[in-house]
C-alpha cells in the first residue's frame, strides 16, 4: 500500500534497493547528493548528476526529461552517507519556465525494483523556485526512512547546493547545466517517442531515463533519424545479462526498539548528542506534516462547503444537510487519519525518549538525574550541555533536550521581564501536566517572582557550566550594582565557587568590565603572536563566565560599551556573558543595545514559546532546567567540584 506524504511527514523502508520514480510538468534536472548526519556534503564528490551521473549506491539520468528513474542502492553507500537528498532543478536558457509554479506541481515516487509503490510526494505551493529538494531518505536508528521535504529555491542550483554546504556550488552548477546542454544535443526525441512514452512504453526507450544498474542494456536496432535517441554503443558488442537480484527479507511493520546512542559518533557523547537532535528533527518534521494535513483538511472542507452553498437553489433543505455533512465527516477522517500518523511517530519518539534520557551523562542530563548522585569532576569539557527542554502544544508530555554546544559561541540573556510570556504561561495552566523546578506553576508570577526565578535559572546555568568543566577551567564572575542578588547566590559562594561578593554600584561595574577588558584584550594578542606563556601572573587564564544582574542600572556609556565589546569579542578568548534582566528596561538606550541582543542567545525563567527551529519554523517552547524544589543537588555537585579544586590547582 502505498503512504501518500505531505510535507515535512515520514515513512520507514522495508528495503534498500529502491526506484525514485520523478513526473514534472516540463523537463526537469534531477540529482542525489549524499550527506553525512548533518546533511553537509563532503565535496562534489557527493553529488550524482547529469555530469557525473554514478556515485556508489545511486545512478541518475544524464538529461533533463520530464520522467526519470533515480536508481538507489542504500546498502552500497559509504558508511559516512546519513541522508540521500533528490534534488529537481529546472534547466536554463529561453524556453524554460521562471519556476515550478508555471507548470503542473512535480511528483515523486519510491516504488520496489520490481515497480510497487512504497511512497509518493506532490510537491505542492511552488511558485518562482527553480530548484527543489524533492524528498530525503536518511538513516534513523540502523533503519531507513524516507521525508517528503518540498523545500524551494528562487535562485535555483546554486543556492540549493550552497544550502548543503557545498563551497563550489556555483562551479558545479555551471558544470551540470553544460552537461546537460550536451546531452539535449545528443539526444534529440522525435514525436513518435513521445507518443510511445506516453502510451506507456517500457524504460528502456524513455529519453532522458537512465538505466538501471544491473540490467542488460537494449539490443541496438536500425532506426531512421529522429526516430529516437542515438545509440553509440557498438552494433557488435554483446554484453551477458547480469545476474538476477535476490528480492529483499521483508521487513516487519513493528519500528525496530529504539537504543540509547545508536546515531553516529566517535564517543557515547557524542551518539548521545546526535541521537538527541535526530529526534528535535524528527519531532519537527512529524508535526508539521500533522498541521500540513490539518490544514488541507480545513481548505478542502471550506471549498465543499462553498461548492454546496454556490447554488441558490440548494442552500437549503435535506438535499444541502447532506452535503454539508459529507464534507464535515470528510474533515473529520483527514484530521483522524493525520493524528493516526502523528501519534505512531510520537509513540516512537516517547519510547526512544524513554531509553535516553537515563542514559545521558551529566552534562545533559536533567537535575533530578540518578546520574548526579554519582558525579564525578570530569577530566575534559563535553561536547555540549544542557540548557533546558523543548516541546510542542501538541505533545506536552514529549521533552526534548536543549543541547548547546561547548565552547559557548554566543552568550546568553536570561529575559527576567514579564513581556512575551502570557501565551506560555496560559499554555501550563491549561496542560498542568508537571512541575516546573522552583517554578511556581498555581498562577503567572509577578515582576519581583520573575526577577528570582531568572537570577535562579542564571544560577542554575552557572552551576551546570562549572559541573561539566575540569576544576578550575572555569571561573564565575558577578556584576550587581544594587547588591540583590547575593541571596540568590548563596550556593556559589559557599561552595567557593563564586570567590567573593560582587562589588556593588557603579565602581563595581566599572573595575570588573576594566579587569575582563584587560583580560581579552592580553589573551588576543597571545594568541596573534603565539607567546600564551608570556601573559602577565595576575591574568586568570581560566575561561570566565560573567553574569550580568540587574542590567543597565548602574551602567554609564562607557560601560554599555564595555559591555557590548565582551559579548563580541569574548567568546573566542573565554569569556562568556549571562546576562539577566528586562529587555523592556533595556531598550532605555536605544539603539545602542541592539547589536547586543542580537548577539545573545534569549531564554526565559518560565516556558515561553520563542524558539524557532531551522527546518520548518516551529514556535517550540523553551523550559528552563531547574532543579526540584528542594533539592540540594545543585550545593552537592558545587561541593564536590570545591573538593576537587585544590588538588587541581597542584
């Protein structure tokens, strides 16, 4: 039976040698680039094209047709190949159309070698593109699937390829449209082929089709000019049929049981990691396929409900009940059928999630992990840490870890005004489901509440920073001008890791953005010069992380432009702000501050949805990592790191 996929949705492989068959409306270019886990291509090695039209374990036709057969054999791509991408392009020069829009929408198909459909995808909604990613098959837990993508580009091969990663993408493009130039000079169909094709004639005399590997080419027969492509292969030559290909085990319907760091990787983190956002994607793409399809449901129901109520003379009586009806019950089984599709793909995800999450090591683990009962102070940094969860309205009991990468390339404000977080806050009171850390979860808390909520998820942070880091690694630093902040950072400083109190007022402010300046500004000319080891005693090479509370009261112009030259330059020598404070109140100094937000990475002391991700553009909400109310394993943890520090230190 075939799965008809909309786009962003999914479908699992019950085989690996497969036929991606392509219908368009005009003729198209069609291509396969084969990227590892994150889809980057390594080269334009990777690209099967008309040019280039045989990579190991694909074969695509070397002429723009409107039909074509893509071979694919997944068993005999190389071991870094994670995701197949099909690739349409519409050809250039006078005659082609400005875009996909100006033609009938591109279908694409995956069937079996023996012809039976496995899949298919109509590229609907394209307009100017001229250049589309069709559909993906990637490798999910040692299995294949196939995702209907559908993602256009208005600036055709080249932007679809630079998209992928691929630094000569303008080179190759101009490379594919001379080869396929080449080949429409070659190959020149008569009307009589056409009729053939579309009578349905085998693939063997398909102009623009390419042949499939492992079988016997076609015996050459006379033909008048223009009766059909020419054939060059020598009339002597005889070549022995290949040996028949065994049909593939058929696989079972059930999804294979999920593992704990089955993605690639070197190292169980870096699996971890990787297994982690494969299911933020699949998530993604899972529930855009269940909006798509909800949406198509409400445009087809409103257009019956149109077509019914057209005529003047049937708007009303049995004959209209009727109609209106039928088109309700049609909506309502493409909404089952949609939430049938979704609630399989979230059933997989949930019990994937329950097999990870208890086996993610601290540094991306939850506070109320098992894990931290027996941490110990790591001997190197991880390749990420955990900054909060991730979820959708449409499966709230569904977190997904927030992993940033190590070292920070960007700093962090934590958003401690009310703004903005209404829609979140109503969104946890109709699904009470859990709750939130110290977070208060029986009403929306007040200004004063989200001030110590954003100063204790900045806490937090810092806390889980200095956990995952060496000891010593990472020093903690504090501005807070009007001194409020020090209850809050009571488990900093007496566990040591904060080593004194703040200085407070603007004195404060000024001596510790002079001493971070000095700081950046003697590691830069180190690291240019090569000459680490002739930085002053007094530089505290240790990577620093500097929060800022209360921001802008107590800073002066000159400190905001202290302020905004750490946040651009400090990362890559070290030092990394987490600011805490009211956007609102920031936007005091204009303009001036805007490059600084810019520059940050925003969360928020309470879920707030303003994350969007790359691929389809959710609005996921971001939930802060807190540890349970109560609990003591943030003194524990900051306790055993104090122990460790000594012994570090000699």
């Amino acid at each position: 039976m075939t799965a008809e996929l909309v786009r962003g949705q999914n479908h699992p492989l019950d085989r690996t040698r497969v036929e991606i068959r392509i219908t368009a409306g005009g003729p198209v270019i069609a291509g396969v680039t084969l990227g590892d886990e994150r889809g980057t291509l390594s080269g334009v090695e990777a690209v099967a094209h008309p040019g280039a039209p045989r990579r190991p374990g694909i074969e695509v036709p070397r002429q723009a047709a409107s039909e074509h057969r893509v071979a694919v054999d997944l068993d005999a791509l190389p071991e870094a190949v994670h995701r197949v991408s099909v690739l349409l392009a519409l050809p250039a020069g006078a005659g082609s159309p400005a875009g996909f829009g100006a033609a009938a929408a591109p279908r694409v198909a995956i069937t079996g070698l023996d012809g039976g459909p496995l899949a298919g995808y109509t590229i609907t909604g394209l307009g100017a593109e001229a250049a589309v990613v069709a559909v993906e098959l990637y490798r999910r837990q040692g299995a294949w699937k196939v995702r209907a993508v559908g993602q256009g580009y208005a600036d055709g091969l080249v932007a679809m390829l630079r998209d992928q990663g691929l630094p000569q993408a303008a080179e190759l493009a101009a490379e594919i449209e001379e080869a396929v130039s080449l080949g429409q000079a070659r190959a020149v169909p008569s009307p009589k082929l056409s009729a053939s094709l579309e009578q349905g004639a085998p693939p063997s005399v398909a102009a623009g089709r390419a042949e499939q590997p492992g079988a016997a080419p076609a015996a050459p027969t006379a033909s008048a000019p223009g009766d059909g492509p020419i054939d060059y292969r020598h009339p002597q030559r005889r070549t022995a049929p290949a040996p028949a290909v065994p049909a593939a085990p058929a696989a079972s319907d059930a999804p294979p049981a999920p593992e704990a760091g089955d993605a690639a990787g070197w190292s169980m983190d870096e699996r971890l990691y990787n297994q982690v956002w494969g299911m933020f994607e699949d998530l993604a793409r899972s529930v855009a396929a269940y909006r798509s399809a909800c949406d198509f449901a409400a445009s087809r129901l409103e257009q019956e409900l149109d077509k019914a109520l057209a005529d003047p003379r049937s708007r009303m009586g049995a004959a209209a009940d009727v109609a209106r009806a039928t088109a309700r019950d049609k909506h309502a089984a493409l909404v089952a059928q949609a939430r049938e599709a979704l609630d399989r793909d979230l059933a997989q995800l949930a019990a994937e999630s329950d097999v990870v999450e208890p086996a993610l090591p601290p540094a991306y683990a939850r506070w109320d992990s098992p894990v931290w009962q027996g941490y110990h102070v790591p001997l190197e940094p991880p390749m990420a840490f955990r900054l909060g969860d991730l979820h959708l309205p449409e499966v709230l009991d569904l977190r997904i870890p927030m992993l940033v990468r190590l070292p920070l390339e960007r700093g962090l404000w934590i958003d401690s005004g009310p703004a903005g977080y209404a829609p979140a806050l109503d969104l946890e009171r109709e699904y009470p489901r859990r709750e939130l850390g110290s977070a208060l979860t029986d009403g929306p808390p007040d200004e004063a509440e989200l001030r110590r909520l954003a100063l204790d998820a900045a806490v937090a942070v810092a806390a889980r920073l200095l956990a995952v880091h060496p000891a010593g690694d990472l020093a903690v630093q504090v501005i807070d001008p009007g001194g409020t902040a020090v209850p809050a950072l009571a488990p900093l400083l007496e566990t040591g890791a904060l080593r004194e109190p703040p200085a407070p007022g603007a004195q404060g402010v000024a001596a510790t953005l002079e001493a971070l300046t000095r700081r950046v500004d003697l590691v830069q000319m180190a690291v240019r010069n090569r000459a680490a080891d002739s930085l002053p005693p007094d530089v505290d090479i240790a990577e620093q992380l500097v929060i800022v509370h209360d921001f802008p009261h107590g800073f002066d112009d000159r400190a905001v432009t202290r302020l905004r030259y750490l946040a651009d330059e400090g990362p890559a020598v070290g030092v990394h702000l987490l600011m805490v404070a009211d956007r609102a109140q920031a936007q005091e100094y204009g303009p001036i501050l805007d490059p600084l937000w810019r520059s940050l990475l925003r969360i928020t002391p309470v879920p707030d949805a303003h994350l969007a991700d790359p691929w389809v553009g959710h609005a996921w909400t971001y939930e802060p990592s807190l540890a349970p109310r109560g609990s003591q394993v943030l003194r524990q943890v900051l306790g055993r790191l104090a122990q460790a520090r000594p012994a570090h230190r000699h």
